[in-house]
C-alpha cells in the first residue's frame, strides 16, 4: 500500500511538472510566434545589407543574437582548457585531501548566484579604473571571463563523469602495453570520452547563453549595434528580453520581448538537447 502511494505520489509529482512545463512553453510560443518575422530580427534595415555588416540595425534583435553567440563562444573559450584540465585531474584514481577540497570548491562554485559573479565582474572595473586602468570600462570579455567563471564547473564535472564511466579495463591494459600515463589519458580515454565532454561543454554554452544578472552588470547594454570588439560593449538576447519586457512603450515593444524569448528558448532548447543526447549516448556505449 505504501509503495502504491509512494508511486502515485511520484507520477503526480512528474505529471505536475510537465504540465508546468508545458504551459510555460506553450505561453511563450503563443505570444513568441506571431512576431517572427524578418522585422523582428532586422527591423527596417535590408536583411541582406544588415548581415553583411553594410547597414546597421537598431530595431532589431539580429544583434542581440550576434551579442549572445559571441558572449558565449568567447566564455566557453576561456572555460574550455581550465575545466576539462579540472574534470581530467579529478577523474585520476589518485585520492588526497587537496583534490577533496578542490571537488568542494567546484560544487561551490557550481552553486554560485550569476548576481554575484556579476557584482564581481563590475567591481573588477572598478578596481583596474581606480588603481590600474583609468579607461576600463564594462565591456564583452569581462561578460566572457565572469560567464567563463560560472561555466567551468559544468565543463570540469562533465569531463570527470565522462571519464569514471569507462571501464578500467581501459586504462590497465594501455598501461600494461607500455603506454605511458599521458599517452593512455591522449590516445586511449580521451577519445573514448569525447562525447560525454562535448555534451558537457554544450551544456556549458547553454548555462552561458541564459545568463541575465552577470551580462547585466558587465557589458550588455539595450541598443549598441552588432559587437565592435571584445572591449565594447554589446547587445545579447537575455537582456533585451529584460528591458523591453521590463520597460516596454507599447505592444510591439512587448511583442519583440515575447519573440526575442522565443529566439532564446530555441536556441537553448537546442543546445541542451544536443548535450543530452550525445551524453546519453556516451554513458550507453560504455
């Protein structure tokens, strides 16, 4: 009896959640859709002059996506060597005290508020302004170092399950062909765990992709133009979201914020498919 209940209880639990689900997606793609269109992307500018860079576009959420995926590639660069190279040394079969408080502080940092991060990034500038850089200012790196910050530990706890979940076969009979440790993690494990590492580092991009509170207090701003640089400041998806929905004139304002957090939700929804399924698929072969 009990464990009918207890079966019930999950099955309402999971039921209550899709529905949830299903309703905050089928909210946003019904206000979302109906502004599709080249417009929203592009304004009155020519679709074709503004993705060739001729035109500038300043209605449009064209460059908030350009921001977005440039936010996130240059963070997921940064994030990229220093997790991976985490995620490999925890996965060692080495156990000390160091490397305990080191998975601690992963976890920690995993559970840092992006708010935070943000607050960091922004005092970062106001530190290298008052004694370093009088000219610093919020710009796209600083967005990239701050997200790159929050993402390593998605990277690092990616390559290390990636890692654990070959057998140790693997390792022990590279290892008896004379294989050296460096070349058994190269040649032999690496390879082997590359797809569970990607789909780590593709929900890493995901995590950076949505981020508001660390974009907001680091470099994005409401209508700048497709990116001048890694040392200007940018337009992104999160927070035009934010400000349009936040401070919206009239209807079309709302609209362009409801088809912006379209754009976003596809693009995430992508993404996170993507590492999931390619995760799955590594964790199922080994």
């Amino acid at each position: 009896m009990k464990a009918r209940l207890f079966h019930l209880w999950c099955l309402t639990c999971t039921v209550g959640l899709v529905l949830c689900l299903g309703l905050l997606v089928g909210f946003i793609i019904s206000r979302g859709a109906p502004a599709l269109s080249l417009s929203l992307f592009f304004g009155d500018s020519d679709p074709l002059n503004a993705l060739l860079g001729l035109e500038p576009i300043w209605d449009g959420i064209w460059p908030a996506c350009v921001g977005t995926l440039t936010v996130v590639f240059c963070a997921t660069a940064l994030a990229l060597l220093p997790g991976i190279a985490t995620g490999i040394w925890l996965a060692s079969r080495s156990q000390s005290r160091f490397k305990y408080l080191v998975a601690l502080g992963i976890d920690i940092l995993a559970g840092i508020p992006s708010i935070l991060m943000g607050l960091f990034g922004f005092t970062l500038i106001l530190f290298l302004r008052s004694w370093l850089l009088p000219t610093a200012n919020t710009c796209l790196l600083l967005s990239a170092l701050c997200l790159a910050m929050l993402i390593i530990p998605y990277l690092a706890v990616a390559t290390r399950t990636a890692l654990l979940a070959l057998p140790h076969s693997l390792e022990i009979t590279a290892l008896s062909l004379g294989m050296s440790r460096w070349k058994t993690l190269r040649c032999v494990l690496l390879p082997q765990a590359v797809k569970g590492i990607i789909g780590g580092i593709m929900l890493a991009m995901g995590r950076a992709a949505e981020d508001t509170a660390v974009i907001m207090l680091t470099g994005a701003v409401a209508n700048a133009g497709l990116p001048g640089g890694l040392f200007e400041r940018y337009e992104a998806l999160p927070f035009t979201i934010f400000y349009f929905s936040a401070q919206y004139q009239n209807d079309t304002e709302l609209q362009m914020a409801f088809g912006a957090a379209l754009t976003l939700l596809c693009l995430t929804a992508t993404i996170f498919t993507s590492a999931t399924l390619l995760q799955r698929n590594s964790l199922r072969k080994h």
